[in-house]
C-alpha cells in the first residue's frame, strides 16, 4: 500500500520562511490591491497611460508589481531571484515576458534572447527549463490562415518558413545544451498549427530523453484525448512525449470568440470538468512516465496534492526529473516551497524584461478574473494569517 505523501499547503512558516517582515509587509499590500478589482481596472490603466506618457513611474513599479511578480529587466537582473529559490531547492525557468512588435525583426529579437535563456541554463541544475510563446517567433494571422486551410501568399509562405526555423534553432539549442525546453499553449483558432510544429520537434530532438514538452490546456474539452492520442502516437515513432499541463488562460477570448463566429465553445462546460480532465490527465502521464515527460503547472492544491498522491502510488522518487512541479514567481508559495521542503521537483516561472515592455504580462496577471483572483484572495488570506503566526510566535 504507498504511503500517504507527508505534506501540507498549510504550513505557513515554511511557506513564508524566504520572506522577512517587510517583504511580507509588502506583499500584504500587493495582493490586498490585487485582490480589488476596481483597484486594479484603474492601476493597469494608471500605470500604462503613464508609461506611454513618459511619467517616472518605473521606480514605483520596480518596488510592487513588477518587483514582485518579475524577477528583473534582464537575465543578470534575475540572478538574485534565481539564488533565493535555490537555497530552498526550487528551480527557476527564466520566462522572457515581452510580448512582440509582429515584425520580422522583433521575432528574431525574441529568438536571440530566448537563445540567452537556453545558454544560460546550459549546466546549471537550477535552471533546467527554458520556455517560448511560439507568436512571440511569428504571425499568429498566418498561422490562422494555415489551420482554416486557406492558401498562404508568396510572402507568408516565407514568413511561416521563417517561424519553423527560429522554432527548430530554439529547440535544437536546448538539446545540445541538454536543457528541457517548453513550448506555451495559445489560442485553439491556431493552436493546431503549434502542435503539429511541436511534434516535428519532439520526433526530432526526444528520442533519448525528454527535450520538447508541448502544453495541453485541459480547460478545452477536447485536450484529455489530445494527449492520449499523442501519446500514442510518439510510442508508434519512437520518441518520449512532453506534456506541461495547465489549466489555461484564454477562457473568456475563447467562448467570446465561438459566439461571434458561430462555432461550438472548445471550452469545458463547467470549472468541474476541467478540474476532472486536468487531474485525469495527471494519472494518465504519471502511469505512463516511462515514456513521457510531465510538467504540472498548477496553483490548484487538491492538483498538486493528487500529483504526489500519484508519485507514490506508482513507486515514483520524488525528485525523478520526468515529474516537475510549476508555479509563478510571486504566487502560490504555499504550494512550491513546501513540495520542495518534502523532495520533490519544483519549478517557477521567473518573468523578466524591462518594465515597460512587460506591463501586457503584468495587466493580465492581475486582470485575469477566472483564474487569478481567486487565486488572490488565497494569497492574501496566507500572507494575513502568516503575518498573524509570527506575531503569536514572537510573544
């Protein structure tokens, strides 16, 4: 009979034990504003109008949202983020955050500088993973077109063409660095298009070990059998499958867009069934690890729980590195810090870029109503009570 995992999201002082007085202070303030939707509708605009208009607000930005959700402008800037999460055996995946101009030149500027991430990684354990949005590389308009079966012009041709290389230079840089490398999930109006590059790369560079990992966004009703049907398929080639699952981020664009354009919603009818095929997918991969590769990005706690539930279940070592655990930078350190105190792998997403040009990243971090608030109050519920504990515990 496995033995029940030893672990509680509850513990509070191990949760927080990175974080002194100030920065909690301080995180106190963050989530309870973030946790206010009227305060953060004005705040994104406040501070994007005041970016535009050239106000001196970076300062202030550095100090709350940004310095708390980003790790810095730049790789350099992230080194004191990536140290920190290190002394207590958590993993950093180094997240360029800029999103880009939808230009040739601005795709090739993404590229080298998730080429900068990958020969970063090169060597460090802390650092097993890199990441790409693949519409930070190329024209989703295009892509769009391929997925509707509508005939590309001479100049989109050759701009898809382009899109597959920077994929390839990426995917191959990662294999010769021997650095896992994650390829996000997008809109489902072309997120076929990405798959397809996805396995091209995966048939290519995961013959020996997990390279490629695509993502599958199990609130799409159709992404459990997706990965089944991958699966398959990479055991008749012969290569591992990589799979990060999330629950997904394009909720409302989606089912916004099916209504308009008069097409069945991909999206699950109900927040319980994504919650049911996002953690059937988890006992598909981890019965199946032998020729898989997971990533578990959640910030759900009965998800995670499941996951080492899982682990144990299936005579799994807990710091196996076809399992890994992900969480954000700045949330959910309830759910990391503790997976990692008990053994297991975890990852955090480390945005970076200057501040500026990660507002986007910002604004939806903070506005993303479904997924995110919730989340926030939980946030702010821990930080309270946390701060509450050590006043207890000092008398």
């Amino acid at each position: 009979m496995p033995v029940k995992p030893n672990i509680s999201f509850e513990n509070l002082e191990v949760a927080f034990a990175s974080k002194s007085n100030a920065e909690l202070k301080k995180m106190y303030l963050i989530f309870a504003t973030v946790n206010n939707n009227l305060a953060v509708s004005v705040g994104t605009k406040l501070a994007n109008w005041s970016f535009a208009l050239g106000l001196p607000i970076k300062g202030i930005m550095k100090k709350t949202m940004f310095g708390h959700f980003c790790g810095g402008e730049d790789i350099n800037d992230c080194q004191h983020a990536l140290e920190e999460l290190a002394k207590y055996h958590i993993h950093t995946i180094l997240d360029y955050s800029v999103e880009g101009e939808g230009d040739e030149a601005s795709y090739e500027v993404t590229k080298n500088e998730i080429l900068r991430t990958i020969e970063r990684s090169a060597g460090d354990e802390n650092i097993p993973f890199a990441v790409f949005k693949v519409t930070g590389l190329g024209d989703f308009e295009i892509m769009t077109k391929i997925q509707d079966g509508k005939t590309l012009n001479d100049k989109e041709k050759t701009s898809f063409d382009k899109l597959k290389i920077r994929i390839d230079e990426l995917c191959k840089a990662a294999y010769k660095a021997n650095t896992k490398i994650l390829i996000d999930a997008e809109e489902s109006w072309f997120q076929d298009v990405i798959d397809g590059m996805a396995y091209d790369a995966m048939e290519k560079y995961n013959k020996q070990s997990c390279i490629v990992y695509n993502t599958y966004q199990m609130y799409r009703h159709d992404s459990l059998a997706k990965l089944k049907r991958d699966h398959k398929v990479a055991l008749e080639k012969g290569y591992l499958l990589g799979a990060k699952l999330v629950r997904g981020a394009y909720m409302e664009k989606e089912r916004d867009r099916a209504a308009e354009k008069g097409y069945p919603s991909p999206i699950q009818p109900t927040k319980e069934s994504s919650d049911k095929d996002y953690n059937a997918a988890l006992e598909f991969c981890v019965e199946n690890i032998k020729s898989m590769g997971l990533v578990s990005g959640s910030h759900n706690e009965k998800s995670n729980y499941l996951l080492t539930e899982l682990i144990s279940k299936y005579g799994i070592n807990p710091s196996e590195e076809s399992v890994y655990f992900a969480q954000l930078y700045g949330m959910s350190d309830n759910i990391s810090f503790n997976l990692a105190k008990a053994g297991y792998n975890v990852v955090k997403y480390v945005p970076y870029g200057p501040v500026e040009k990660v507002m986007p990243y910002l604004s939806r971090r903070a506005e993303e109503n479904t997924s995110v608030a919730g989340q926030s109050s939980r946030e702010f519920d821990l930080v309270k009570r946390e701060i509450a504990r050590r006043k207890v515990a000092k008398k």
